[in-house]
C-alpha cells in the first residue's frame, strides 16, 4: 500500500517587483496529473462500501472519508480557489501547487458470510483519493526531496533566479 500526497496542478511562475503594493495576484493553474477514485477486482458484485470502509478502517480515517470510485480530481481547482494568491509584497518569483491525499492499495475480500462457506475470495486494487492541500513556494528556496510540492517547484522553478 502507498499513502502520500499527489500534485494535480501547477501555476504559472509569477514575479513579484521589489516595491510592489501587496494585492491579489491572478493565476492560472494548470492540471498536471488527474487522480480517479477506482477498484478493479476479479470477480464480480464487489461491494465498494465495505471496500472503503475496511481502508479507511485500516488507516485510521472516519468513514466516509474518500471520494468514491469514478469520482476525479479534475474539478478540485476550481472548488479551491488556487488561482488567487496575495504575496503581501514580498519581491520573488513564486509557484502555487494544489495536491491531494492518495492511496494505492491491494485487497482480499472474502464474501464468505454472504454467499455460503466455499465462497472464494476476490482479488483486487484501489486507488482513493481525499481532501486538498495548496503550497506556495519561492523559487531559489529549493524544498525537502520527497515533499508533493517539490515536483511543481522542479518544474517551474527551473532556472529562475530570485
């Protein structure tokens, strides 16, 4: 099992002049991957409920907590407002990132309580994904290796200079 968070999208490098009145600054986020809640499993009559719920057990989450399957990422952004930053003057050359929280994992079920006693278990995978996280970084301040928001710093800081 994999649990991390995932960049979706990605601003524009934005320059903030040294001497510049502090005031919202217009962005442009770009989708950079999209994550889609989903199971695939062998079988057939997959109860998705009880999939989730024993995850969100295990992990330690209330239930419900992830986006059910089919549900995507790709209308994340404009339900969080990524495109409006306020850099309160600060003179640089910014990126703004939105992520989400992820899981990858793999599963037995067994359906033996439901169908009888020689029921064979099923099989399967799950991809899940909750919630929204937002970073706002400063090129020329490089952040961890591992941290979500490195990829879009890698990617529009490149060689920009602050």
């Amino acid at each position: 099992m994999t649990v991390g968070r995932k960049l979706i999208a990605v601003s524009q490098l934005v320059t903030v002049e040294d001497g510049r009145k502090p005031g919202w600054v217009e962005l442009a986020p770009q989708h950079v991957r999209t994550v889609t809640s989903r199971i695939e499993a062998g079988g057939t009559g997959v109860p998705t409920r009880r999939v989730f719920a024993s995850l969100e057990k295990r992990l330690g989450y209330d239930s419900p907590t992830f986006e059910r399957p089919g549900t995507s990422t790709s209308a994340r952004l404009e339900k969080d407002e990524l495109g409006r930053v306020d850099y309160l003057g600060h003179p640089g050359r910014f990126v703004e990132a939105a992520g989400v929280r992820a899981v990858d994992a793999s599963f037995a079920l067994d359906c033996s309580g439901t169908h009888g006693a020689n029921v064979t278990p099923v099989y399967g995978t799950l991809t899940a994904w909750y919630g929204n996280s937002q970073a706002s970084m400063k090129c020329g301040i490089v952040p961890d290796k591992g941290e979500w928001f490195r990829e879009a710093y890698d990617m529009v800081c490149a060689g920009a200079h602050s």
